[in-house]
C-alpha cells in the first residue's frame, strides 16, 4: 500500500484573541472582556489535524529566531511531528495575529503580521 504523504506551506503564528462587548469606532478605546494566546495559523493548524489524524505531513515554513517560533517547535516536538521543513531567520519576527472578538455576535475581526511566512 502506497502511503500517502502531505505538505502543508502557510501561514502559522502566534495568535492573541479579545473578546469585547463591540468594536471601537474611530479614536474609541474599548476595555476588552478577556483575552488569551495560542498558537495557530491556518497552515499550522491544518498541519497539526493532519498529523493527529495519522498522515505523514511535513509543515513548510519559514520563521522567526524570536519566542513565538519556539512555542511552535515545542507544539511540533511534544507531538512529535517532522521539522525538516522548518526554517529559522534573523531578518524578520515569527507570524502574529490580532483577533478582536464581538462577544454578542461572534464576528471577528483579524489583523496579522505575516513575518517570516511573507519570505
């Protein structure tokens, strides 16, 4: 049986998340609900399922020499999961997201900083 490999190339960083009762309006400042961190990212979240699922997936990304990529290779090496792919610069930071989070509605809005993943 022939086993079915996959690459996974996109975007993964560390994510920020507030939830708020609404968003701000120009000039307003809004006093958020709560707040946490995690890391994710599209490429890097569907490189975990993948990998949980059973597949032979290699993540393809390019990151930072800052703590953010660390918090990513030690999700990788606790799930023992490939870093072949992995590839470190000095030249700019690891991904990070803003997600502002409307508690009421559920809509969100994202800001990120694509770092290393735009080289």
């Amino acid at each position: 049986m022939k086993e079915n490999k996959i690459a996974v190339i996109g975007l993964s960083g560390e994510s920020i998340f507030m939830k708020m009762d609404h968003f701000n309006q120009e000039g307003e400042t809004v006093i958020a609900d709560t707040y946490h961190v995690e890391y994710g990212g599209k490429g890097f979240n569907q490189c975990v399922a993948a990998h949980k699922a059973g597949a032979n997936v290699k993540m393809n990304k390019k990151m930072g020499k800052d703590d953010f990529a660390n918090v990513a290779l030690n999700i990788m090496n606790e799930l023992n999961m490939p870093q072949d792919y992995i590839f470190k610069t000095d030249m700019t930071s690891t991904g990070i997201a803003l997600i502002l989070v409307n508690d009421e509605t559920g809509q969100n809005e994202i800001v990120i900083v694509p770092g290393a993943c735009n080289q």
